[in-house]
C-alpha cells in the first residue's frame, strides 16, 4: 500500500512538471507577428510564413489548413527586425502593387495590421523593404 502512495505521489509531481502554458499560434490575432510570403503564378496558392517574437517560425500547410513551425530564431535578430519595421517600413509605406506573381510583408502589432505587398511589373519597392523580406527569407535556411 505505502509503494502504492508513493507511485501515485510521483506521477501526480510528473504531471504537474510537464504542464506547460500554451504559446501563441500565428492565428491568435492580439498577437505581435511578422507574416511574409511570396505568392500568385499558375497555382495561386501563396507561401506564407509567420514570425512570432518569442523566435518560432512557422509556415502554413494550405493543405491541411494548419500551421507548422520549422525553425526557432535568435530573439536578437527579431529584435533587429522589428526595429526596422517599426522604424521606417510598415508604418509609413502603404504599397500595394501585386501583379502576376507577388512578395508580401505584413506587421500585426497592437490590434492593427501594416501590410506591404508588390509584384507589379515594372514596378520596384524601396531597397529597405527588399533588405528586410531577404534576410526573413534567410531565417528560414539558416538558423
């Protein structure tokens, strides 16, 4: 009886260590995001990928309707992305010029969405918002 106790003394204790407090899904929308992707063509379905701050990167299965994450990213370069973002993209360019095939850049932060979008033929984003969705490319192969 008393080996008994104690067995179900230990895995009350395991349990209680494993319950862990669930993270944010790119779905939670009071959640501060960066979503980029490219997208278009003959299949229309787009690549999309979201940056969550606490450094996961997910990609989205249209398949299955469901995100996966891929890869888990230094902090600090998020971070560096977010001050770029903030500082002199999202929030002062309004670019919407899809074409055929597109690239996207989209910042959620504070209930509000900042959205970048371009493709359009002759048609050439500043440099900064080149930098920035290369280098959230580069995350994904890299880290």
């Amino acid at each position: 009886m008393q080996r008994i106790k104690i067995l179900l003394c230990f895995c009350l204790i395991s349990l209680l260590f494993m319950c862990k407090t669930p993270h944010a899904l790119p779905i939670d929308e009071n959640e501060e995001k960066i979503f980029f992707g490219a997208g278009g063509g003959f299949s229309g379905i787009p690549i999309e990928y979201c940056l969550m701050l606490d450094g996961r990167l997910f990609t989205k299965d249209y398949l299955k309707n469901e995100w996966i994450q891929i890869v888990n990213v230094n902090k600090k370069k998020i971070r560096t992305f977010i001050k770029s973002l903030d500082k002199q993209l999202l929030l002062n360019y309004n670019l919407n010029q899809p074409g055929n095939r597109y690239k996207f850049l989209n910042y959620q932060k504070e209930g509000r969405t900042y959205t970048i979008t371009w493709g359009k033929e002759g048609f050439n984003p500043p440099q900064e918002i080149i930098d920035i969705y290369t280098s959230l490319n580069a995350l994904r192969k890299n880290d």
